[in-house]
C-alpha cells in the first residue's frame, strides 16, 4: 500500500483527538459526574459503590471514545467522495493492532477483576446481604449494649413482612420498631430476614440491599456517616403491594439514638409489649409462633391460636 | 398484493391486537374500579368511619374468604367494599366491629396501637345475647399471642398506623360465630373497637391492609382475600377539604 505524500498521519491525528477527549471525559466523569452519582455518600458502603461507578465509568470512557471517534473519523475522512467508484484500498492483517487490541483488552478485564474483587473484600462485602455467615466482616466491637462513642457495633434486625418492614433492636432489650434509626459514626450489622414471603432490604442511600428469605439470617454491614434519611424500599417482587412496601430511616447523633432507642425499650416494657414480643431470634418460619408453643395446629397451611380461627371444619379451599 | 393492500392488512392487524390489548388491560383494571367507594364528608373536621370484619361474605364468587366491610353513611347500609374516601386535615373516627375469629399476629409486635391519637384503642367484647363480657376500656395493646383476642388488623402503613382489631373470645370464636354476612350486631358475638386519627393535610391514595395472614386455603395464609381489594386490603382515598 501506498501513501500519498499530501496524506495525513491518521494514526496521530487520532490518538490526540482521543488523549484530549478521554482526558476531558475522566476530569469530567471524576470531579462534576461523580459527587452526584448513587447512591451518594451517606455511609462507607454508599462511598464505595459511588465510587465504583465511577472508577468503571473512568476505565470505560476511553473505551466508548475511541469507539466512537473512530466511527465518526472514518465516516468524516475516509467517506467516498461525489464520482469516486474505485474500490478501496485492500486490508491485511495487522500484528500490531491485533496485538494491541488482545493486550488492551486483556488489561482491562483483569483490571476490572482486581478491582472488583478489592471493593468487594475491603467494604466488608459492600453492603450486600452475605448470608449467615459472613466471609468479609466489618471491623468492631462486639456487645451486648449499646452506648454512644463506645465503638460498639449495632445489631439490628430487619424483619419483612407482606407489606410493610419493622426493625428490632437487641441491644436494647430487643425492642421492635416500625421506623429505622441509626446513630451516625456506628458499624451496623444489618440481619435481614422475612415473616413469610421473599423480600429485599434496600436502604438506598446507605448502600445496603439484602433478601430478607423466611429462616434465613442474612447478614449486611454498613457505617453510616451523615446525618439525613433514608429510604427503605422493598427490591424483591412479594405481592401485590410490593412497590408500596416502602418507609423511611433517620440516621441520627449516637446520643439522639441512644434517647430514642432506650424511649422506645421504656415504653414497650411499660405498656407490656416487650414481654410480648417473640423471644430474640435470628431468623423466623413462618408456620411457627413461638411463644404459642407447639401445640398449635396447622390446618390449610395457616397456624391457629387459642380459638382455632381454622378449625378442621372449616378447611376453606377458595 | 400491491402495497396498498399489505398496508391495509398491516394496519388491521395491528388494530386487532391492540384491540385485544387494551381489552385485556381494562378487563382487569375494570375489576379493580368495579368496586364502589365509599364517601366520607367531615362535620366539624371530623369524620366517621364505621367498618365491619367478618368470617365470610355475600359475594358469589368467594363468599368464604375473611372481608371488611364499609358502612354508607348516607343509608347505613354495609357495602362490600374496602375503598372509601375522607377529606385531608381531618380527625376521623373509626369504628371497627370484628365478627371473625382469632388468628393469631405472626408479629406480634402489631399488638401494639400505633398511629392513633393517643397511640390507644377503646375496646368492648360482646357475646351473642348481647352481653358486654369485656366492658370498655381504652388499651394500648390488644395481645394476639395471650389469648384468642386478635381477629386481623388495620393498618394504613403510610400514616404508621397499626391498629389489632379484637376478636371475639376463644370459645365464641369455635362456636358461635357470625355465619351470614353482613354480619348484624344482634344474636352474634363481636369486639367493637374505636379509635382516632388524622388524616394528612395533603390529597392522596393510602394503602390499607391486614397484617394477619388471613387467606385460609394459601400458602402460609399469603394470598387470597390478603392480596384482592375488596376483602382483607383497601385503599383510603383522601381527598382535598
């Protein structure tokens, strides 16, 4: 092949249209696209999934444009001109592109591998749901209370149920909340299960979103570090009120959660509630009512209390 | 075929089956709409809400699933439906007459009156002479593990209201319940529970629902009258005062 003399370097010429444009794109991407990407920054698991999004949004970037550049130049530059019928210029093969485009492409999957992997294993399983028992821990301390600036790890249970979530708090006495609290500056072990169908705990802006599956305790870790709300969403289809299965969290100073949480024990304990409340347990079957003990009969898959709302008598089969 | 007749042919085809699709789509929207609502006016910026859960109901299709029911204030007639409508910034009182049986929470947690004015109910139990066995009294806990008292509950989970509707005892509850609905105070036993809240200052469509899993017949009790409106869910519609 020949090259006229009055011909361009298309090489060049691209590859600094495509340096000038890639790096525009990565400023762009980093300093004005990411501090806007979800699912924000309230909490070490949100941070690390933003920036995610924005490491591979990063890495990406350069892909798309040379991509695109490519395209346009060729359409732009090497278009038939009005009265050109000639054939064009024959294409053989080229080590030097294969080369670099096996190389190049090789690179950024296992980049992307690696850097999976880290964000997966650094954040303590990113604020995904990691089964009972978790391989990637959050650092903290362990106890049996909770008290403010302690560096205690909270425990809260997240219990689903068709349609609505309630969150039950151990460390103090276990008592049962329909709203989410959460003090700020505080590890959180999230253990997330359902009364009777499948759903999914998605604190959005907490970065957190497990199945919560009857008889299963799935084990979730996020540290909030903001204060502001949260959105609890339902992300697993239960029912026809799936999309309504929705409430809000708070997350609050360590000494307003400790004043709401031990309110909350005081008046459960006063008005009876707390010695009414299952026994503290991981997870729950839903055929099984634990304080009713196990005399309980279970007629049409319902399990009947004291007055056999379903006696054998009445197997209603609609 | 010319190209006029493919384009008619196209055009028919594509009229047939959007034809069938929006039939489709209004055949089960239309069941949903073919339920009445409900009209509730304030007076005095209150509102009265009166309903009634039974065993069974008069409906042809599945007349032995668990219903609410919804008083007409306008003809005191019960209507056999779970939408209803109350004006925004509205104190409404509710009457809740719960002729089913007990089943119990499967959390109990809901025992708890929550969202009310006073976080509280009032509660009497009557049997089917019409005797008051449980005279009234106001509680902030009706406890559905202690004993047979819980039938199902209210619960508008967007207002964080959470209401246990009282049940008539355990033996009443096997023996002696109301077998013909609508259910009608005399000859059968009911727990008769009141209780307040205010709706919110803005318009809007508020789920309500039961947290009892009551669908006899399902898996685990999910399904059924738990998830058809017009039994065991329904929608509080409020509208601008």
């Amino acid at each position: 092949m020949t090259t006229p003399q009055s011909e361009p370097r298309h090489g060049l010429r691209l590859f600094l249209i495509w340096i000038v444009l890639s790096l525009i794109a990565v400023l762009l991407i980093w300093f004005v696209w990411k501090p806007h990407l979800p699912p924000g920054d309230m909490s070490d698991a949100a941070r690390h999934q933003q920036f995610d999004i924005a490491v591979l949004a990063v890495s990406a970037a350069p892909v798309v444009i040379f991509v695109l550049l490519y395209f346009i130049y060729s359409i732009v530059v090497w278009r038939a001109r009005p009265g050109d019928d000639s054939d064009g210029e024959p294409i053989y093969g080229n080590t030097k592109v294969q080369l670099t485009w096996i190389i190049g492409t090789t690179v950024i999957v296992l980049w992307l591998f690696v850097f999976g992997t880290v964000e997966l294993v650094v954040p303590a399983g990113a604020g995904a749901g990691e089964g009972p028992s978790p391989i990637w821990k959050l650092a903290g301390t362990q106890s049996a209370t909770w008290t403010p600036n302690s560096g205690t790890m909270l425990q809260v249970q997240v219990i689903g149920q068709q349609w609505t979530w309630t969150y039950r708090y151990p460390q103090f006495g276990g008592m049962e909340s329909s709203e989410l609290l959460l003090p700020v500056n505080t590890p959180v072990t999230f253990h997330v299960t359902s009364l009777d169908v499948i759903h999914s705990f998605w604190a959005y802006q907490l970065g957190v979103k497990a199945d919560a599956n009857p008889e299963v305790d799935n084990v979730a870790y996020a540290t909030p570090k903001s204060l502001g709300s949260v959105t609890v969403r339902c992300n697993e289809l239960c029912g026809i009120w799936h999309g309504a299965m929705f409430n809000y969290g708070h997350v609050v100073s360590q000494t307003a959660f400790q004043a709401w949480a031990s309110g909350v024990q005081s008046a459960e304990r006063g008005d009876g509630l707390l010695a009414d409340l299952p026994p503290y347990a991981l997870t729950y079957d839903p055929t099984v009512i634990p304080q009713l003990g196990k005399n309980l009969p279970k007629i049409d898959g319902i399990t009947g209390g004291a007055g056999y709302y379903y006696p054998p008598s009445d197997p209603v089969t609609p | 075929m010319s190209v006029a007749a493919r384009a008619v042919v196209l055009a028919a085809a594509f009229v047939v089956v959007a034809g069938i699709a929006v039939f489709v789509a209004l055949y089960y929207i239309g069941g949903t709409s073919a339920l009445p609502t409900v009209h509730y006016a304030a007076s005095g910026g209150q509102a009265n809400v009166v309903l009634q859960e039974d065993p069974q109901n008069d409906s042809a299709s599945k007349p032995d699933w668990v219903t609410y029911y919804v008083q007409d204030p306008a003809t005191g007639k019960w209507v056999h439906t779970t939408l209803f409508s109350v004006p925004a910034h509205t104190k409404v009182n509710v009457t809740i007459l719960g002729y089913d049986g007990c089943t119990p929470l499967r959390n109990n947690f809901f025992s708890q009156v929550q969202g009310t004015i006073g976080n509280t109910v009032t509660l009497s139990q009557f049997d089917q002479h019409g005797r008051e066995y449980v005279t009234e009294h106001t509680t902030p806990v009706i406890n559905g593990w202690s004993d047979c008292n819980v039938g199902h509950t209210f619960a508008i989970p967007g207002l964080g209201l959470y209401v246990p509707v009282a049940s008539p005892n355990a033996q009443l509850s096997a023996n002696n319940l109301c077998s013909s609905s609508p259910c009608v105070t005399s000859g059968n036993p009911y727990a008769k529970e009141t209780f307040s809240f205010m709706t919110p200052d803005h318009a809007g469509v508020f789920r309500w629902q039961c947290l009892v899993p009551c669908g006899g017949g399902f898996l685990d009790g999910n399904s059924g009258p738990m998830q058809t409106l017009g039994y065991m869910m329904g929608e509080m519609d409020v509208v601008s005062s």
